[in-house]
C-alpha cells in the first residue's frame, strides 16, 4: 500500500515494525514519519513528565493489533479521543519546557531545535508530514517569543552564593548571580572603607537574599531594586508553595513595599550617619532582599530577622465586673507579660536600627 494510503488508514499497532506493544510502528505509519522520531518522542515524554508511560498503556488497550477487525465506530471514537489528548499533553510537555529553557536564557537552543524540526518536515517532501509538525514548531517557539517579549531570565544556577569578602577589591565587578538559589553576602568582618561609595550587585532568582553588615560601625545603605516578577509566576505555577518567598526590601527592621517597578531606597539618617555608603544594584525574579547589621553571634541565615520585630505593649486589660479575686490575678498577670515585654521593647529598639540609626548610641 502507497505511504499516502497508509496515512489514511485505521490506526492500528504494528505487527513488524515493534519494539514492545507496536504503538511506536502503528502511529508512525499513520502520520508517516520515522518509527524512531515517535519512539524518542515517548522517551522524552517519560523522562521529563512520565506521560508517556500512561500514553503507551493505553494506546496498547485501546489500538487493535495490525490486521485485527475494529470494533465498530465506538472503538474509532475512542481511539480518536485518545490521539487527541496524547497531542495536547505533547504539545503542552513542549511548551512547558520551552518556557522553561528560554527563562534559563536557553531560548536559542529551544529556536534551532524547532527549525531542525521544521526542516526535516520539509525535507521529507510530503505536504501531510510537514502541516504535522507545524503543531510542535508552535509549541516550542510561542512560548520562547512570549518570554523573550516580557524580558524574564533567570541565571542557570541552581545552588546558593555564600561570599564572605576580606576586602571590598574581593567583590566581583559582576556582582553575585543565582537563579533557583539564595544569595548571603557577609561583610561583618570585610575591610570597608570609612568613607565613599561600596558598590555591590546582586542579579537574585527565586530565593531570599541577605546582607550582613558590620555590627560596631555604621554603613549607610543605598539599594536600587529591579524586579521582574515574571519568572517567579512561572515558578509559582509550577512548583509547591515552598517557592513563595516575599518580594519586599528590608533595610534595618523597616520594611520598604515593592509594588513592581524599579525602585530606589536609602537609609543614611541618624546622628553617626557618616561612614561607607554601600550601594546595592539589586535585580530579583521577584525574591526579597534583608539588609541590616548582625552580631557575630548569630548567623543571619537561620535568624534574618533578628533582633526581632517592634513590641507595642499590651494594654491594660479591662477588669470591670470581674470579681475582685479574678480581677487582681489578670492584673498581676498583665504586669508580668508587661516588664517582659517592656524588656524586648527596649532592647530591640535600641539594636533595630542599626549603628546608623537615631538609637544606636543609647
């Protein structure tokens, strides 16, 4: 039977072109391409999203063997509907992955796949092959243009950036980059200069970044922050809500909104407002950044928010129509979360603003 006809008949499982159960040879024969093109495809789809272990299963309950009678139109429909969500779940397994690659700044490889894809089709001469692969070229390069368009990248890296520079020369020009990891630049115990401008760029992914600076000396902080938002809702919508990390710039215990747009900050007031400047070019797929001094005793990775957040005092508790008994031990209960918690206020509002701030000296 010519290849033209063959395309145009009954979807069945090969019976000499097989490797297992004949649904590579039966659908290659039907769309009239290579049984290994089908083959690899099935692959990838096992190893990247496991589709097409489930595919294959029930491409081999559902398709007659070769040369088998089909099982009036009811079987057709069958077959037809599971043709139909094997080529969507393709066909999103392809775009899944171009958008993938191309945020990790792989586009130009997902592009020249698609091209190879497309000239193969056309090489093959036949009209049927080419309108075929039409679908898996929109697949892989829709995805690239829309991301390309809305300028989303992440760096290909996956593990954390921990730099602890001796002096301000160690800081690399380029800055710090990561994608699917955190960033910690530790400059406690960096060799800063008492005066002029630090400047130091962090290119930061999906994961929180922090800045640990001197806790006896004060460094002035300037921070330009781009976001791009972007990558994180890819990641977000595919990943679990462990990737949602917050986007806001916290300089010293305040916490400054990020609303999407290139914004710039900065904390020089107080009366030891002289010092450094470090200057912070920080662009995010929409992660946080911390910035504030830290005492060598503690590490700012397992406590990043320390010395704590600000107390406002418990007020007095309402006792009227409470029996007098009742009524003394809710006072002397409150009195006593009281001093406690006067004891945190005055502590953290002495350490919350940092060496720079209006109470470092007190």
């Amino acid at each position: 039977m010519p290849s033209g006809d063959l395309r145009h008949a009954p979807l069945t499982r090969s019976s000499d072109n097989r490797l297992l159960a004949g649904v590579c040879g039966g659908l290659a024969t039907r769309l009239g391409v290579d049984a290994r093109i089908v083959r690899l495809a099935f692959l990838g789809s096992v190893l990247l999203a496991g589709l097409g272990i489930v595919v294959y299963i029930a491409f081999t309950i559902i398709l007659p063997a070769e040369g088998e009678t089909e099982d009036g139109g009811l079987r057709s429909v069958i077959v037809g509907l599971a043709v139909a969500c094997a080529a969507i779940a393709g066909l999103a397994t392809l775009a899944l992955i171009a958008t993938l690659m191309t945020v990790f700044g792989f586009g130009g490889i997902v592009v020249a796949v698609a091209c190879l894809l497309l000239a193969v089709a056309l090489w093959r001469g036949s009209a049927g092959v080419a309108s075929w692969a039409l679908a898996p070229v929109a697949a892989l390069t829709l995805p690239v243009l829309t991301v390309t368009a809305m300028n989303a990248r992440l760096v290909p890296r996956t593990s954390d950036v921990v730099a602890a520079p001796a002096v301000v020369s160690d800081i690399p020009g380029a800055g710090y980059k990561t994608g699917l990891g955190s960033v910690f630049v530790d400059l406690r115990h960096t060799q800063l200069p008492q005066a002029g401008r630090v400047n130091l760029r962090i290119v930061a992914g999906l994961r929180r970044t922090i800045v640990a600076l001197p806790h006896d000396r004060c460094v002035r902080v300037e921070v330009r922050h781009d976001v791009d938002d972007v990558p994180r809702d890819i990641a977000l919508a595919l990943a679990s809500n462990s990737w949602r990390t917050n986007s806001d710039i916290t300089l010293f215990g305040q916490i400054e909104w990020v609303d999407g747009v290139s914004r710039s900050w900065n904390w020089k007031d107080g009366p030891q407002s002289t010092g450094p400047i470090l200057a912070i070019d920080f662009r995010s797929a929409g992660a946080g950044l911390i910035v504030r001094d830290y005492s060598d005793a503690v590490d700012p990775r397992a406590q990043p928010d320390w010395p704590g957040y600000p107390v406002y005092l418990e007020d007095r508790p309402d006792t009227t129509g409470t029996p007098r008994r009742a009524a003394q031990r809710l006072i002397k209960n409150w009195r006593e979360r009281r001093r406690d918690q006067l004891q945190s206020k005055h502590r953290i509002d002495r350490l919350l603003p940092g060496p720079c701030g209006p109470k470092a000296s007190s």
